[in-house]
C-alpha cells in the first residue's frame, strides 16, 4: 500500500529547504573586504585637533589630513594580482574626532582565496592624473566637486594634504606657526605594499587593519622634518617645494604599518 505524503508537509519541507540554502553563504562568494585605517601617534591613538609631541620636542596638532589611495591590490598566494578598488579618497576629519574613533575605511568586493598581501598607492594614477576631471559626477572620488583636491588641467590631482599647528619653540607648546603640506605631481606617485598572509571565504566580510603614525611625519631613519622652519609646500614652484614635498610623501608613506 502506497503512502501518500499530505501536500502541507511537503510544502514545509520545500520551504525549509529554500531558506537554509538561502541562508548559507558561498564559502567561494565574494565577500566585502574593509581596509581599516587608524590613525595614531606613537601609542596614542591620533584626534584631530588634539596636541601631540614631536621627536623634536614641539608641541602639534593635526587640523587636516587628507589623501587618494589607487588600484586598491590583493596579492595571490601564488604572486597573481587582484585590483578590487580603484580609486578613493580618505578624510581623517571623518572618524577621528575622539580617541574612541572607529577609523578611517575602504570597501570593496573581494573574491574568495588565499593571499599573502595587500598594496595600492598613493595619489592618483599617472595615466589618469592628468585627464579630464569633469567627466566624473558629483560623489565620484575623482570628482573636483566631491574633494576640491584637484590643482588644474596641467598639475592635476593633489594627493595629500596635511595641515595643522606646530610651535616654533620646542617645549613652549605655543603652537605659533602653522604647517601646511599639499604634495601631487606624477613624480610623487607611490606604491605602498605589506606582506601578511590571510584567507577570504564566503563565511563572513574580511577586516584588514593599517595603522598611521602621524608622528612618523616628521622624522624616519633618514630623515626628520623641522615642520617649524620648512613649514609649507604646494609641490609647485621653486625646486625646493618640490624637494619638499617629495620628502613629505616619502614620510608619510613610511608611517604606515600592519602591525
């Protein structure tokens, strides 16, 4: 004698089915990867407008910090190469207004797989630099009506800018002369990668954390910056804003880590 299963029990069982496959995720799926950028100083996590110490003994705050990232890079295990963002654009006015601040964040899909790094660059590709930037609309990160980082047609983008107060007397913490960095050109375009072997599965979105220590703005094992005395650069005019902001740029890109 045959059994003949009720129709509702089939149509709960259908249903069941359909959501548990519905609901479990693709451990192959892209999934999103957060770039998490945290600004600090020294130890200290870094707030805006706050005064900090420098290795030279003067008392800064930090008013400004603003820059491009481009062609946003996963590297393979096997040295095979995935670009999963290609331009953006970082405010630290936006989440580091307090020490409880959740940092500054890139999004991007990202496929699934072993990698053993990550790189991408600072200011905005050569081969776009110096392209037409009304083609892009308000809210793009290479809209001069979304950033106003953008000098003109023969210049074009500006990739950083750092601003803030210094005091031109260590140790008197007067905060009396201001600093104000704004570096661009082709020639100050850099490529900053980190090595750390990590997996992307479709089990959950992936968090990969940067640290930048601001107070590794003014000084590396080369170079230290005296932001009291050699206290601006637009990068453009004479060669010594130019050698200015050159040495800026290769500050700045020494004060990331992933550790």
């Amino acid at each position: 004698m045959k059994k003949i299963i009720p129709f509702f029990l089939i149509s709960i069982f259908l249903i069941t089915v359909f959501i548990h496959s519905g609901c479990k995720k693709d451990k192959n799926q892209d999934v999103e990867f957060i770039l998490d950028v945290k600004g600090y100083v020294g130890n200290d996590f870094l707030v805006m407008g706050q005064t900090y110490q420098n290795i030279l003994g003067q008392s800064f705050r930090v008013e400004k910090l603003r820059f491009y990232v481009s062609n946003f890079t996963l590297i393979k295990a096997d040295g095979g190469e995935v670009v999963i963002k290609d331009y953006d654009y970082l405010r630290f006015e936006n989440n580091h207004a307090s020490n409880q601040n959740p940092g500054e964040r890139i999004k991007a899909d990202a496929p699934s797989g072993f990698y053993k790094g990550i790189k991408f660059s600072i200011g905005v590709d050569p081969s776009v630099n110096n392209g037409d930037p009304a083609q892009y609309a308000p809210g793009h990160p290479l809209s001069i009506l979304t950033n106003e980082a953008h000098w003109g047609w023969s210049t074009g983008y500006i990739f950083l800018k750092f601003e803030g107060d210094i005091d031109q007397t260590p140790g008197s913490g007067s905060l009396d002369q201001s600093f104000l960095y704004h570096t661009g050109l082709n020639e100050l375009y850099r490529t900053i990668s980190f090595d750390k072997d990590f997996e992307i599965n479709g089990g959950a979105d992936f968090t990969y954390q940067l640290k930048l220590d601001v107070a590794k703005m003014f000084y590396s094992d080369t170079d230290t910056l005296n932001a009291a005395e050699d206290n601006i650069t637009h990068t453009l005019g004479p060669q010594s804003a130019f050698e200015t902001a050159e040495r800026v740029t290769e500050l700045f890109i020494k004060a990331f880590s992933n550790n």
